[in-house]
C-alpha cells in the first residue's frame, strides 16, 4: 500500500508533474513527469525512469497513457508495461485503473483514486 502526493503545473502545452510515493514499508519513490500536449487528443511524456516515451490519448473525461518503466525488482530493474486509464469523475476526483504487463502477460494491476485538496 501507499500514499501519493502529486503536484503538477500546467502552461497550456506541457505539463511538469510532480510525484512523491510513500510506500507503507517506508521506501519512498519521487518521479517527475513532462507531458507536452501534441494536438487535440494526443499528448507524450517523459520521465526519468520511462524508457522512450509515453504515449497519451485524450477524449471527453477518459485518458489512457502508455508506457514502458524501469521498476526495481529483486535488487534489478525491469522493464514493464503499463496501460493506464485514467477517468474523471469530477473537478476533484479522477480514478486510475493501471495494467502491468511484461512479455504480454498481465502482471498486475492497480486502482488509485485522486482526490485533488
């Protein structure tokens, strides 16, 4: 389990996010996300720790994003790919729901609500 604290600045076409995970063993993981929206629905991001660049698709309150990350494993890291879909509910709610896959196989998933303060 975790907490997450995300803090994000917006000037119209890209986006420099902000995130800080406190995990409950105590590790805590920070990543910082640049998202440059590319027309109308289609947006890429970078982040350290992303291999190449993710790709963003936006359409009414949906967004998916697709990305290959680098996540430490057994003293390794290993790539895995992540799909996300991510939905507004309101101007202060937004759920995750996230897809982990590694050599097209499911290796995981996670929900996570956002509420913004």
């Amino acid at each position: 389990q975790f907490s997450a604290d995300l803090n994000g600045k917006w000037n119209g076409k890209q986006l420099i996010l902000d995130e800080k995970f406190n995990w409950s063993d105590g590790e805590v993981q920070t990543r910082q996300w640049k998202i440059k929206k590319i027309d109308e629905h289609n947006y890429i991001g970078t982040a350290e720790d992303v291999v190449g660049e993710a790709k963003g698709f936006s359409y009414g309150s949906a967004f998916k994003f697709e990305y290959y990350l680098m996540v430490p494993f057994k003293g390794k890291n290993i790539k895995i790919k992540f799909d996300d879909w991510i939905f507004k509910q309101s101007d202060k709610i937004a759920i995750n729901r996230a897809t982990l896959s590694k050599f097209g196989f499911k290796v995981g998933e996670l929900t996570v609500v956002f509420e913004k303060h």
